[in-house]
C-alpha cells in the first residue's frame, strides 16, 4: 500500500488551508480504533476531517460522513472534551521535509492557540497527540513509553518533544545540475538507491515516479547513465521541486497508486481529498475484506468439522438402533422356546416364527434361559429409547449443517474484491453469524459501521430484471419482501446457494432464454459453481416458505419446476461482460 509521503501531504495541507481554516469543531467521532473524524463548519461549507494514525494507511483528509452508531472509544471522549466548540485556526508542518502536522485550536480565529493536536505521519510510528499551548501532552492515540523508545517516549503528562531531526540533505530548487549530479553519483549503486539515500523527503513511489517520468530503469546503476540520461532525470527532479514551491499539485490515480505531480495519470481526480479518501478506504477495505473472508472461511471450517463428526456419530447410534427389533424379536423366540436352553450354553439356535428359519442367539453362560431373554428386552427398550433420542438430535445437526453449508457458499462466491459492497455483503454475513451465537470472541463483539449491501442486478436475454442475493439477509429479503405476485423464484435443489429472483411485469412472459439464463446464473452462484450441469428449482414466489424458527436463507417450496443449469455458461457471459 502506498504510503502519505511529504509530497502528498503538501498538497493535502495546501488544499486544507485553502478551504477549510478557519472552522469551527462541532463534532468528534472516531471511526475505528485507528482514524478519528472531526465535524468542521466554515462560514459557507461543513464537512468532516479524517486523521488516521493506521500502520500501513496513516492520512489526513476530508471524507464522507461518518456512520450514525455509538462511538464508545477513549481518546475521542477525551478530544471531544477538549476540543468542543473550539475553532481550528491553523494547520502546518512542523519543519520543512517533516510529515507532522500542527493543527492549532484556539477560542477564535484572531486569538493564541490554547490546543494542539500533532499529527505524526511515519507508517507503523503515526501517531496523533493533543497538548496544551505549553505542548504538556494530555492525551494520545497509543503511548510510547520508556521501554519502548528511550530516545523518545510519549506519555500523558509529559511535554511533546518534536521526532529527532532528518540529517539527509534538503532538496532545493537553487542546487546546481553539477552539485546534484555528483551527490547522487557519489557512490555507484541503483538510480533508486541513490536518490533516496542522497537527499531527504522522497518516498520509494515518488522516486519511481521521477524516475519513470525520465524514461529510465529504476535498477540502473549511476555509473551507466549518460549524460542526456543525467540531464533529463534532473528536469523532472527540478519540475517535482517547482510544482512543491508553486503547490501546482495535480492529483490522480496511477496503474500502481496515485500521485499529486500530475505524471502518468490514468484517472484524474476533483481533488487531493477526494484522491487519499478513495485510495485509502479502497485499499484498506481490501485488505479487511482479506482478513475477515479468511477468519469467517476458517471458523465456519472448524464448526462444519465438528458438526459432521457429531453427525456422523448421531447415524451410527441410529443405524444401531435399527437392531431393536432384532434384540425383541431374539427374545420373544427364547421365551417361546425356554426349554431348549441348556445350562451353560454360550448361543443357541431357534427356528423364526414366521419364516421357519434358524436364528443364532447368542447366551451369556453365566445367566438362566429368563435371564437372557430379559438382556435382549434391556437392549430393545435401550435401542428404542436411543433411537427417539438421536433423531431429533440429528435433525437439529443436519440443520445446521444445512445453513452452515449455505453461509460457506456465500462467503466462496464472494472472492474478490471489486467494490466496497462486497465488504459490506460480508461485514453482513459476520454480524449473522454474531447474531446466531456462532461467535463469541471480542474481536466479533461489535458490527463495523456499514450500510445495508445490495444484490447482484443483471438483465436477462428479453430485458428482464435478475436480482442475485449474495448473503442470507440478501436471499431473505428478495424471496420475502421484494418478490412479487408475477415474479419467479430460482434455487439450485438441494445445494447451498443463492436465492434468484426474476423480476416480471404484469402480463409478461418469460423466453426459454431468460429461464435458462436465470438457472445458468444461479448455478454459478452456488455451491456447484464448479459443475458442469446443476438441477435448478424455480417457482412462484407465492409458493416458498420460511419455516418456523428457521435460520436466515433457510426456506422450503412447492409446486417447483427444475431446469438443469450451467455454472460454466453463466461464467463465461460474467467474463465477456467484465
């Protein structure tokens, strides 16, 4: 993930300062552990300002609002208790070539700063610390304590000292081509290698991207450059330098990142703000959706493991106590038959009642004939009363497998990351999985602040709407409350998969295309995706049921019709029409 260099926060603080100082705060909210939001209101604009001290995502920007739900952190009880009501009346960098901000508070505009809050940007080290004017620090996103950094703790109570100075030579737009050319040749070594140990301020993509713009190999060594090469890396050293001193930023997106020069755009952007906000919610939303897909995907593994095995043993005790009436019927022969038995004996051998056949009892020699036959009733009654016991307690494990089964189907569909909707889709899938008692551990305690996801939309062959639930809460909303009377319902039979509903006007009627179009797709979005045929039911909405205290995505029909499905066919059009 590319990380705020020096760069991109000049163009951030340049536009900030622009727009929005002086503004009053009216409001703090901190997001998630690693990014606080501060409501700022100027005489013409409000909007809220992001500060986010996260390892691999730390930035400052204006951003969309944050979600409504209760923010139970520490430290933005503690900035919302210093900072209500105040008005932000400054915002700059600590020293040339440092990424640490000073925002200044104050009563108003035209008085002294009364609070700061530093702003650290260095990847794992960010960090943000609120002082008062005399910078006795009162609070902060995580302390450094002595242990951790003899060089430089911070903790509350103590005065804020500024990170140790950066001995790297400053870039400046007066450096001669010569100066400049023997620093950065001084020791042959790669182009990328020297640029950055020579001089300080420049990040590992701002130095790619000198050196791209100068048409040259990174892994180049200084001592192969010619002169014209020399010449032309200097232009675009020189212009980086200018468009820093003139702040004649131009954002956007790169095939690799962003960039605020302006060189190799692939999509420009309005803004600074709106370039860090959307690269940084996209980048960070990838990597959550990563991790939460994998736990989700490992625990719903591990629970499936265990109520298989349970299963499993649940049949085992059921197909045993099908011998029941073998133990009864064993027992009813002996005592019809008593006198055959002999003391001793370890089985005895009896003609069936109605087959006439021989049947093998087997004894315990130590008991009488009477003795044996009320053993073989014990078991009977043993068997019976297992078998009224187990299969409840099967159904219930087969259920839950069943809905088990149908959340792993939903979580395997969603592979990739396109968009923030699939976050969203399965931020939803861990909060049922809360809710249905599958999760107990604290990092699951709390929802994350999403809005509500929505379903696939595709149009079949005749122009008909298809809506694709992709979790349960999807599935459970389109078969029972956007379905309507003319629609028809798809599932595939008897596999864990998605709910598809094919939307129909009043009078009209589906081709075979669009039936077999619906069937390929749900196919695809189920747990068959890899087959090459799928039997797929479909019916009347009318006709599909919840059952009572079913689980979410759990519903049964009637009155279906199947179609086989072709996963293959449905991924080949979603490929084609990427």
């Amino acid at each position: 993930m590319q990380q705020v260099d020096y760069t991109t926060l000049r163009a951030i603080v340049g536009e900030l300062s622009k727009n929005w100082l002086p503004a009053r705060i009216e409001q703090v909210y901190q997001r998630d552990r690693y990014t606080i939001s501060l409501a700022l209101r100027t005489l013409s604009q409000r909007g809220w300002l992001s500060i986010s001290w996260h390892p691999q995502g730390a930035r400052v920007c204006i951003s969309p609002p944050p979600p409504r739900t209760r923010d139970t952190f520490t430290f933005s009880d503690q900035l919302r208790h210093q900072l209500g009501s105040l008005a932000l009346i400054s915002l700059q960098a600590i020293a040339d070539w440092e990424r640490v901000l000073d925002f200044q508070f104050a009563q108003r505009p035209d008085e002294p700063p009364i609070m700061h809050l530093y702003v650290e940007i260095m990847g794992k080290y960010s960090n943000v610390i609120l002082t008062d004017g005399d910078n006795q620090i009162i609070t902060l996103a995580h302390q450094v304590t002595d242990t951790q950094s003899s060089i430089r703790p911070l903790l509350t109570g103590k005065l804020y000292e500024l990170p140790p100075a950066l001995t790297n030579t400053s870039p400046t737009l007066e450096e001669s081509f010569a100066s400049w050319q023997k620093r950065v040749s001084l020791v042959p070594s790669s182009l990328t290698s020297q640029l950055k140990q020579s001089y300080r301020g420049l990040s590992p993509t701002l130095v790619s991207s000198i050196i791209e713009a100068a048409n040259l190999d990174p892994t180049q060594s200084t001592a192969t450059l010619s002169l014209s090469d020399w010449e032309r890396l200097f232009k675009y050293w020189q212009l980086w330098l200018e468009i820093l001193a003139n702040s004649r930023f131009q954002p956007g997106f790169t095939s690799t990142g962003y960039t605020v020069l302006g060189w190799n755009i692939t999509q420009p952007t309005a803004n600074v703000q709106c370039l860090i906000d959307s690269y940084y919610t996209d980048q960070l939303n990838q990597q959550t959706f990563t991790q939460l897909r994998h736990q989700l995907l490992q625990k719903l593994s591990s629970l499936l493991k265990k109520l298989r095995l349970k299963r499993d043993t649940f049949s085992d005790r059921l197909q045993q106590s099908d011998n029941a009436d073998i133990y009864r019927q064993q027992a009813d022969l002996l005592m019809a038959y008593l006198y055959q038995w002999q003391p001793g004996m370890k089985y005895i051998s009896l003609n069936d009642f109605e087959t006439g056949q021989p049947v093998k009892i087997s004894l315990n020699p130590e008991k009488n004939g009477v003795q044996n036959a009320q053993s073989l009733y014990k078991q009977h009654q043993k068997l019976k009363r297992a078998r009224d016991a187990v299969t409840p307690l099967l159904q219930e494990v087969n259920s839950e497998i069943q809905y088990l089964e149908q959340v792993e189907a939903s979580i395997n569909q969603l592979d990739l990351y396109l968009s923030g909707e699939d976050l969203n889709t399965l931020l939803e899938i861990r909060s049922e999985l809360i809710k249905e008692q599958y999760f107990t551990d604290k990092q699951y305690r709390s929802d994350n602040n999403t809005s509500d996801s929505q379903p696939l939309r595709y149009l079949s062959p005749s122009g008909f709407e298809l809506l694709i639930g992709r979790n349960n809460r999807q599935n459970d909303q389109l078969t029972f409350r956007t379905a309507g009377d003319y629609d028809l319902w798809f599932h595939t039979q008897e596999i864990p998969g998605s709910h598809v509903l094919l939307r129909l006007n009043p009078g009209s009627v589906p081709d075979t295309a669009d039936l077999q179009f619906a069937a390929d797709l749900a196919g695809y979005y189920s747990r068959a995706r890899e087959s090459d045929q799928v039997p797929v039911v479909y019916t009347q909405p009318k006709f599909v049921y919840k059952p009572k205290g079913a689980k979410p995505g759990i519903a049964i029909y009637k009155h279906e019709r199947i179609l086989w499905g072709s996963p293959q066919t449905a991924r080949s059009y979603l490929i084609s029409n990427h």
